[in-house]
C-alpha cells in the first residue's frame, strides 16, 4: 500500500485533512495520531467523510448516533440514511464542497431509525496534494433545542401579529422620528385606506395639525421620562378628507440603552363616544333651556338640601346666581323672611323626601332677596328620582305673587335674548361658562372663551347711521354663527362685542383656528357707506392653562382683548402671550393714579341730560378723565377697580365731588343752573367720614338744594339695611337728590322700587340700546317708566343713540335723556358754550 507523506510548511499547499499515520513514524508522531482519534470519536460534533462519489466512508460515533443505522451507513450516499426532503436538502450543500466551495446547511434530519434533529452543517471540501478535491468533510451540529425555541418565538410573533392585526382598536408603532413603521387594520379603516399603505406616512400627517403638535410634545416627554404613558382626544384625517374623533393612547418601547426604541399608538374610535356627548350635551340643553322658559322661581336640591342649580327667575327672585349657590344648603340662598333660617323651606324639603310625595307650603310666603327686601311666593316642593326610581333630591318651584312679576320675566328674557342680533345675551354665558369649566376638569380637557369687540364701530355708526350699524351687525352675527362648531356657543356682548365659548378644545390652535374664522367674517362686511371693511380685536383665554374658573374664564378673556385694542386692533391676543403680569400692571396704574391725585393731573367730562320733549339740558354727569403721559385715556370703568383695589377709592371720590362742587357753584355764579351729578361707590359710601365730608364740601361751595345728586347702584344703596336707610336719609336732608343706577339692570331693582329712596331712576343703557328695534323690548320699557313714574320718580334713559330711539322714549313719557345723542362727554368749557347758544 502506497503512503502518502503529510504536507509541511515548505510545501507551499495548505493543509486541508487531519494527517494519516505513516509506517515507522516515530513514538512522539504515533500519539498524535492516537490523539486525533480520539478526539474524532468523542466529539459531541457529529463528523463525516464522503469521498469523491459523494459516499459516506467516515462517521464519529456521534453521527453514528444520529444516523441509528448500525453499520449500514458505510459507503451509502445521504439517500439511503435519511429521508429524501433532508438528504435532497443536504445533498445541494455536499455537491457545492464536492465543486471546491465551503458549503453550509441547515435544516431538519429525519433519518431512518433516529428521532428527527434540526442540524446546521458546515461541508469543507478535501484536496490532495495536485489540488484535486478527493472527498469532503463535513462537521454537523445539532440545533434541535435552539431550532424548537426559534419555533416557538416565531409562533409567539405570529400570534402577536395576528392580534395587532386583528385587534378592534388601531394600532401603530412608530420610529421616534415620526415614521410609521407598521400599522393594523382598524388604524387603517378608521383612516379610510389599506394598512400597507400607512407605512408610508409620517404619524403627524394622520392627525389634525393642531393635534400633531400636541402629540409630538407628549412623545417628548416620554423620552424625557417624564410621563410614561400619555392619553389625548385627536382628530385624525380620513382619506376623504373628513375628521374623524378618537382617543389616543401613547406609550413607548426602550432599547437595551434605554433609548426610545419606538412609540406604541393605540387608537380608539371616538364617534360613537361624541355622539353621546353630543346627544348628552343637546339634552341638557333642551333640559335647560325648558328650566329657562318656566315663569316660576325653580331651584334644584340633593337629597342633602344642597343646591344643584337655579334657574333665572330663582335668581331674580334670592339674587343668587346658579353658579355661586351650587353646593350651598337651601337654607342659606332660599331664606324665609321673618325667619332667622330658612326652617319652613328646609323643613319641607324634608317631609317632601321623607313622604316622596309633593308637598304645597301654605301661602303666601316671603322670599327675601339677597338686598334684603321681599317677596310674596307661593311654593311647591316634589321629590327628584333618577332612572331607577330612586329619590336623589327635590325641586323647589316658587310662584311669584307680586304685583311686578309679569315685568319681571320680560326683564329675564331680555337679559338672555339680544333682539337685534337674536342671539344669546352675555347674561346666558356665566352658567353654561361654569358648566363647560366643570366639564373640562372632570374629563381633563379644555375649553376657551374668545371675545371679539369691534375697532371703531362706534365712530362708523355715527358717520353712517344707526340703521347701516344694526344691519352691519345683524349681518356680522349670521356670518359668526356659520363659523361654531358642533357644541360652541355664540354670544352679544356689550355694545359692539360678541363671545364665543368653545366648551371643548384639544389645543390652542382649535381656538386659534376659530379666531382667524371670526376676523375672517369681520372683514367680509363693508358697510353701506363705509370705505373700508370692519376690523376687530380678539381676546383668547383658556383653561385652565390661564384661569381656574369660569369668572376668570370671561376677565382674562376681556383683558385679551383689551390688550388687542391697545395694541392697535385688527389682531388677536392670548392671554397667556400677555406681558406678566396683569397685577403688575395695576400697582402701575394705582401708582400714577397716586402721583395724579396728588399734582392734580386728572379732570371731570360732563355729559349733559336733556329733557326729553324740549331738548334743554337739565343738568349733567361728572365723569373722571385721566390722560397718562399724554397717551392712554383711562374712564371711569377703568379706574374705578384699580382704585377700589389700591385703596385709592376714598381719595378719589372725595376728589371727584370736590370737582364737581365747585364747577357747581361757578355755574350758579354765572347764572347757568345745572344740577350735577356724581357717581358714589358702594366702599366710598359707607366710609365713616363720608357725611362729614359731604357736609364740608357743602358748606365750602355753598351747595344749594337740587344742585347736587348723588348716583349708587342697587346693591348699594339698598343692602346694609337700616344703617344704610339712615344714611341715605340723612343725605337727602341736605338737598341731595339720590339716583338709582342700570334700573332694569335686573330684577331687584324693579322689586324694590316701593322702598327705594331714590329720586331719580336711570334706565338701563342695555335695555336702551333695542327699545325702538324690538317690540318685547320697547313695550317692557314703556312697563318699567309707567312703573316708575306711578312711584313719583324721575326717569332718565341712558346711552341714547339715535334719533329713534329718542323719540321712543320721548312717547313713553320718559322725563330725560342722556347718551351720545344728546351730547358726548365734554369739558366744562364745552357745555357751557352749548348753555350759552341754548
């Protein structure tokens, strides 16, 4: 038998098979060779030969194993050892080392005899010294635990797959960058497209770009750690290009880093869910628009005699608004007069719980209003009961009996209507206002106020006409309303204002949207007449990113505005963008105002009252001008809460009536008598040196009877009780007239016109405004001066305007008129100049 020498280095060739025992070799040589055997038989890697026919001539023990043939394997090819699919399959590796490539294989050995493997074979081929392949050796391993494991991964993820895929909400993973990566089937159907088709996008490009924004911050503070989960309304963008309303909750997977690997969206369809707010919204709405209608004070109760809500004639009728008296006892807002408590009504609401049976209180019984005077009631308590029958409170309906209550439902329904516009007066806004603050806390959205005020309409009006102004408005509220959304809210404010309460924002930019639709609108109204288009000012307030509650809800919005208007107009403001802070600005003002009072840099305007048949000026209103550093011009209803608030109120009433004491008696000096007449706060009032004062003014300027008169509002001059009736009459003992201010403002002030000490009654500049442009309006004006003059006062009407106007009120028997019409606020050079041509 030939032997073959073993290759060496010198050889130049690589050697590729373990070296065979040479005859003679050497002790040393002899146990490699033993070694090499016995590392080929107890290898766990099962090892093979195939020689040139590609038959098996070697196999380990550990093959042999496998194989389970016993010495049947020996020079067989892979076909007779295995089954045809793993020997076709190991076969394509075994020709390409038999062609002279490095082969690998991997899959499933089912043999004859053996259990089935999952082996990975790595076939290498055998060269001889010319180069020649004379055969191939092949290591195999056995995969088997790590091949089932792999399987059972692969069944999890397919398993995973099916229920992403198959799942009833949407679903999507998302690269941090934003890139959607995969995305389910009822993501996909709810967006209107096939889901391989998602993949495609960008996640902001399915989402409402307001909604975008807000997502991109949430996915920012999951990276940061901050929130480890997010939850946020969206809209998301249907193919079709409708919106369509979901809840989005956003999580996030991290790498071994901790890295943010990529966000998980999981996507809810909410169109069912706004359907029943809606459909729940629209219900409470006609449940409280029924409240509203009703001619009987109606106040909801718990079954703990708390208060869940009042409606506008229970307001009118304690002086309570709903919003402040929820959660109160009943006793506390609906008290019985003569009584200390309110035991008769409390009592009731008890027996009427107790019997669950409606019970009639015995009548007529008082009900004393918050300014302290009363009125004649007959009442009715029922029990409440939810869906399931039970008793959870009581309704407590009061009858008015008083000789004004038919006047005093048309004053409600004025206050909640505006007749020229017909939309909802601002009087409606603060009850639905809390309740959409209520309703953002509970399900921890948002909602905004816009309040929009237009920049010199009143100039325009006067240039082109009180009727070319009213249609302009007319026109400008059916252009707003088209604008709303399902669930806003449209509003007339004061003079040329308007809201919008938007109960549900998701982001700023909702509200930023309807801003720019409101200022859209504005400009699309020319005025007949006018040369350019209307422009208007637009305060934004929301919560609660800029107030805590409905109140401040409605200031914040107005201080919006207000800032918009300074700053030039035709823009729209955010309260949250504005200069910090508000209460800065204020110790600003009250600091100037200081330094004014005390070098004398203020002055009174006088608006002049004319008698309504004749047209000669009657007497006058001083009223406080204040030019700042030659620029801002602040009036009355701007200084008179900053000086309230510094304390300041004192001083500067005292101010005022000095003034106006003394252009007083120059007039009387030069013989043109023109009674005066001061606004007096409520604070400056009960001053305990404000008699003392009035006297020393008095005495100083030689103040006559009639040539002064003093103006309160309701609340003050009829609340504090017999120390304030005291008071008041000691005034009037010294020829001070007294005039109630706003009369028809609301409904105290028409109750209690028996008791009041006023001489004189001013009508209210709201009710003013519609008298000649509104039937209800105007026929409850004509009820409230006949109600007046039959109680010997004196009525002025406030803020006229136009010439029909004034010549309504001139045939109602109104006594005198004050407003534009008759003549603007003026020095007092001015008026006596106009006395002089009179």
């Amino acid at each position: 038998m030939r032997v073959r020498e073993p290759p060496t280095e010198s050889s130049g060739r690589a050697m590729t098979r373990p070296p065979q025992p040479a005859i003679g070799a050497s002790p040393v040589d002899l146990s490699l060779a033993q070694a090499a055997a016995r590392t080929l038989h107890t290898a766990a890697t099962a090892l093979a030969y195939f020689d040139r026919r590609l038959r098996l001539r070697f196999a380990n023990p550990t093959l042999q194993r496998w194989l389970g043939t016993g010495a049947g394997w020996l020079d067989q090819p892979l076909g007779a050892v295995l089954d045809t699919q793993s020997a076709l399959a190991a076969r394509s590796a075994l020709l390409r080392a038999a062609g002279g490539e490095s082969a690998q294989y991997e899959g499933q050995w089912q043999t004859a005899t053996g259990p089935a493997r999952y082996v990975r074979g790595q076939f290498e081929p055998d060269r001889n010294a010319a180069g020649q392949v004379v055969g191939v050796v092949a290591a195999f391993s056995d995969l088997s635990q790590r091949h089932a494991l792999e399987v059972q991964l692969r069944k999890g993820e397919q398993r995973y797959a099916q229920a992403f895929q198959h799942a009833a909400a949407g679903m999507a993973l998302v690269h941090p960058d934003g890139q959607v990566l995969q995305a389910n089937r009822a993501l996909a159907a709810l967006l209107g497209c096939e889901n391989s088709a998602l993949a495609s996008y960008r996640w902001r490009d399915l989402l409402h770009p307001d909604d975008a924004v807000t997502c991109a911050a949430l996915a920012e503070d999951l990276r940061s750690g901050r929130n480890e989960q997010a939850d946020t309304p969206i809209r998301l963008r249907h193919r079709d290009g409708h919106e369509v309303p979901a809840l989005l909750r956003m999580s996030q997977v991290r790498n071994d880093a901790g890295a943010q690997h990529c966000l998980v969206m999981l996507v809810e369809d909410a169109t069912q869910r706004r359907h029943y707010e809606q459909a729940v919204a629209r219900e409470s709405a006609f449940a409280e628009a029924a409240l509203d209608a009703l001619g009987d004070a109606v106040v909801v109760c718990d079954a703990g005699a708390h208060i869940v809500a009042l409606n506008p004639v229970a307001e009118a009728l304690t002086g309570w608004r709903s919003v402040d008296a929820r959660g109160r006892l009943l006793g506390e807002v609906c008290i019985a007069s003569g009584a200390a408590t309110a035991a008769p009504l409390a009592d009731a609401l008890q027996q009427a719980l107790d019997r669950d049976a409606t019970l009639a209180l015995p009548a007529p019984l008082a009900l004393r209003h918050q300014l302290g005077f009363d009125t004649a009631v007959a009442c009715t308590l029922a029990p409440m009961r939810d869906a399931a029958g039970g008793v959870i409170g009581a309704v407590l309906s009061c009858h008015d009996l008083s000789e004004t209550r038919e006047l005093t439902l048309r004053l409600i329904q004025l206050a909640r209507r505006d007749a020229l516009t017909g939309l909802p007066g601002v009087r409606s806004l603060p009850g639905r206002a809390e309740r959409a603050v209520r309703m953002a806390a509970l399900h921890g959205w948002r909602c905004a106020l816009l309040q929009l005020g237009l920049d010199g309409f009143r100039r325009l009006n006067a240039a082109l006409g009180d009727a070319t102004g009213d249609h302009a408005m007319q026109a400008l509220a059916r252009g707003m309303r088209g604008t709303l959304r399902d669930g806003d809210s449209l509003y007339r404010g004061d003079g040329d204002e308007f809201l919008v309460l938007m109960p549900r924002v998701d982001a700023l930019g909702a509200a930023s949207a309807q801003a720019a639709r409101l200022a859209a609108q504005v400009a699309a109204i020319t005025p007949e007449g006018a040369h350019t288009a209307l422009r208007a000012s637009i305060g934004v307030s929301l919560y609660p990113d800029d107030a805590d509650d409905a109140d401040a809800l409605r200031a914040n919005a107005d201080a919006a505005m207000h800032a918009a208007k300074a700053g030039g107009g035709g823009v729209t403001r955010y309260f949250g963008s504005l200069p910090e802070p508000a209460a800065a600005d204020a110790r600003v003002v009250a600091d100037a105002l200081r330094h004014a009072l005390a070098n004398h840099a203020l002055s009174l305007h006088y608006q002049p009252r004319v008698d309504a048949a004749s047209g000669r000026v009657l007497g006058a209103e001083a009223l406080l001008r204040w030019q700042a550093d030659g620029r801002d011009v602040y009036v009355p209803d701007q200084l008179i809460p900053v000086a309230e608030d510094s304390g300041l109120i004192v001083e500067l009433g005292t101010w005022v009536l000095r003034e106006a004491c003394a252009q007083a008696r120059h007039w009387r000096q030069h013989r043109r008598l023109t009674p005066i007449s001061v606004n007096v706060t409520a604070r400056q009032l009960r001053h305990e040196r404000f008699c003392a004062e009035l006297d020393a003014l008095m005495a100083e300027f030689a103040i006559g009877r009639g040539e002064l008169e003093l103006e309160l509002s309701g609340p003050s001059m009829l609340t504090g009780g017999a120390a304030t009736a005291q008071l008041l009459d000691r005034i009037r003992q010294r020829g001070v007239h007294l005039a109630l201010d706003d009369f028809g403002s609301d409904y105290g002030s028409v109750a209690c016109l028996a008791r009041t000490p006023a001489d004189t009654l001013k009508i209210d500049r709201r009710l003013v405004r519609n008298v000649a442009c509104d039937d209800e309006t105007g026929a409850t004006a004509r009820e409230m001066i006949a109600l007046a003059r039959s109680h010997r006062k004196t009525v002025i009407a406030k803020g006229v305007e136009t010439p029909d106007q004034a010549a309504f009120l001139r045939t109602a028997a109104c006594n005198q008129l004050q407003g534009f019409y008759c003549g603007a606020p003026m020095p007092a050079t001015a008026l006596e100049q106009r006395l002089l041509a009179a």
